[in-house]
C-alpha cells in the first residue's frame, strides 16, 4: 500500500511538472494565498533568468527572484506576497551570446481571499491609462483651478482645469502615456517607455565556446574596423583593421562582464550599430 501511495505520489508531481510552459511561455498556479511561477527551458546555455512584477502589466516591472541555476530544465518560484488581481507577472532571460527576451506578462487571478485595502483614486493607474478623480473630468462652472501637468517631480505644463478636458483626451488619443491624479490640482504624466527588441548580430556575436567573434564578408577585399564602448557609451578600444574572419578577441579585453555597445564599419560607412553581452565566466 505504502508503494502504491508513493507511486501516486511520484507520477502527480511528475505531471506538476511537465506539465510546465515552455519559455518564454510560463504557467502561474496559485495555492491558498501565494502564487507560484514555473517554466520549463528549452534552452541549454542559458545565463540569466529574471522573475519580475508589476501592479499594471505594461510597465513599472521590478525584478522579484533571479535565478541560482537558470540553465536548469524545470524550475519554479513561489511569491511570498498575496497574489491579487493586479498583480501581473514576466519573465526575463538572457541567452549566451547576448540575445535577450520578454515574456508576455500573465496576470494572477487572485481568487483567494485578500483583504480589501483603501481604494485611492488619486494615485490609481493600475487598470488604465486615464484617471479616475471626477474633480478633474466634471468641473464646475467658474472653476479657476490651475492645474499642474507634473512629469516625476518637474511641472511639465500649467493649464486652467476648463482646458484640462481637451490635453486628456489629447493625450489618450494620441499616445500611450498614462495620467493618473496626485491631489486636486495636480496630474501625473508617465510617459510611454518603448521596450527596446535586441537582435543578436550576425557580425559581433559570442559564439559556443565563449570567445567574442567578429565575422564579416570579404575581409580581403574591403576595409573593416570596429569600435567598442561601454553601455553609458565611453569608448573602450578599437579594431582599426579587421585582417581576417573571423577574428577571435578575449574577454578579458572587455574588463568585466554585461552589456558593451559596438559599432562596425565596412569601407568607412557603418554597417552596423548593435550591443554585446558578456557573461560572468571568466
């Protein structure tokens, strides 16, 4: 009986297991009041995976977890935090040789009980983009409130409410920034951040075996060179004249490991402008 018990036992959590997303897709399970984030990875030469959370699914993301062990087959992470039906979660992981991806962000349901907290208008840009202070979309007549359009701490613009009508909607139809109320007289602005898509290059890329390649067409018979820079865009070093390809380069020339920007010229043009990453291996 105890053999039978443990067998049932094995092939449940066996199923648990497998039955896992595969990244970038990912499953979110919820028990009692925690939730759980697991995946499966496909990918061998992993070298960093990042749980991150957000009370909007678009933007304001913060990294939660980072795995030990990202290159593991099955792995998971449960959030201490009661999950609630804002909280929205994405994964972040990044590859050898530099490429780096997003999953799509999945919201937890929340369908345990949580206990209801203060609902503040004033500073609710979970659910949308617009604001909820009906001071601002219904005001009186003969109201002289100025209004102050505030980006993080600066004053972007002052109008008088009575035009405030005109910027909000101007805002919503035409971008994708979002407007929420600090007080009366006062709306933030969060401006619309563009989630920048890397490609690996095909030209300065790390291959297998760890060692920065640059591999380019027809070395003899045109003139290349390549510049290297810190992320923050400070020159690091420079190839004058790539005589062959590929071209093997240490990593130790780079100092220390993450993102370094390059820029790779054929016959004094650009031909290409991209970022590298390198990883903690040496």
């Amino acid at each position: 009986m105890k053999k039978f018990i443990s067998l049932v036992l094995v092939m449940f959590i066996a199923s648990r297991l497998f039955s896992q997303d595969t990244l970038p897709k990912f499953t979110i399970t919820e028990r009692g009041d925690k939730v759980t984030v697991s995946w499966t990875n496909p990918y061998q030469r992993m070298v960093q995976l990042n749980i991150q959370r957000s009370y909007d699914s678009l933007k304001n993301f913060s990294t939660v977890y980072s795995a030990t062990s990202p290159q593991l087959p099955q792995n998971g992470f449960t959030d201490p935090r009661p999950a609630t039906n804002r909280t929205f979660y994405r994964i972040f992981y990044v590859l050898e040789g530099g490429s780096y991806f997003f999953s799509r962000s999945k919201r937890a349901f929340g369908s345990a009980p949580v206990a209801a907290a203060p609902v503040d208008n004033s500073r609710d840009v979970a659910n949308a983009r617009d604001l909820t202070n009906g001071a601002f979309n219904n005001p009186i007549a003969g109201d002289k409130r100025m209004v102050a359009i505030k980006i993080k701490d600066s004053i972007f613009r002052k109008l008088p409410v009575t035009a405030f009508r005109s910027f909000r909607d101007s805002i919503l139809r035409q971008t994708k920034d979002t407007i929420y109320s600090i007080n009366d007289t006062s709306i933030g602005l969060s401006p619309f951040v563009v989630v920048e898509i890397y490609k690996t290059s095909s030209y300065v890329f790390i291959s297998k075996d760890g060692y920065i390649n640059v591999s380019v067409p027809q070395v003899n018979d045109k003139k290349y060179h390549v510049k290297f820079f810190e992320e923050n865009g400070t020159a690091l070093f420079e190839i004058h004249m790539v005589k062959e390809s590929p071209l093997i380069l240490d990593k130790s020339n780079f100092i220390h490991s993450g993102w370094f920007l390059f820029e790779l010229y054929e016959d004094n043009k650009l031909k290409e402008k991209n970022r590298l990453f390198v990883p903690k291996e040496f």
